[in-house]
C-alpha cells in the first residue's frame, strides 16, 4: 500500500492539479479505500483452488487474504450456501 500511495503523492496529484486546474493541493481528491474482490466459483469440488487464489490475493494485496462462502443459495446463480 505505501508504494501505491507513494506513487498517487509524487506523481497523480501534480497531474491532477496541472489537468484539473486546481488551485490548493487540499482540493484533490484522496484514495481512502481500495477493495480487492476475487470470484472463484471453479472452486467448488477441489479447495486447493481455493487456497491458490488466496495466495495470489495476498501477494498482490501484499496483507492476509479472507475467505467468504456464500451465505445465502441463488438458484439464478447456481451458488449453493456455503
């Protein structure tokens, strides 16, 4: 996050402020959030596919990845429960 963050100070304020004629640097917008959201529906026999893609979610997001089952069945969706 702190390169991301780094990179929005140095480089995308001072472009904003020369394309959107701002006049003080407080009048920039800010990133206050960033969610990051993987579906992985070919999961649903083998549980080691689960387990790639939270590797892969932790290494972009460089933080621990959380794993949420559904919660509730969606015939239209075919998602079961859990």
């Amino acid at each position: 996050m702190a390169r991301l963050q780094q990179h929005y100070r140095d480089t995308v304020i001072k472009q904003l402020i020369e394309q959107m004629g701002y006049k003080n640097v407080m009048e920039v917008p800010k990133i206050t959030k960033i969610t990051l959201n993987m579906g992985v529906g070919e999961a649903v026999g083998d549980k080691k596919i689960i387990e790639n893609a939270v590797g892969d979610m932790e290494k972009i997001a460089g933080q621990k990845a959380v794993v949420t089952l559904a919660r509730k069945a969606i015939a239209g969706f075919k998602i079961r429960e859990g």
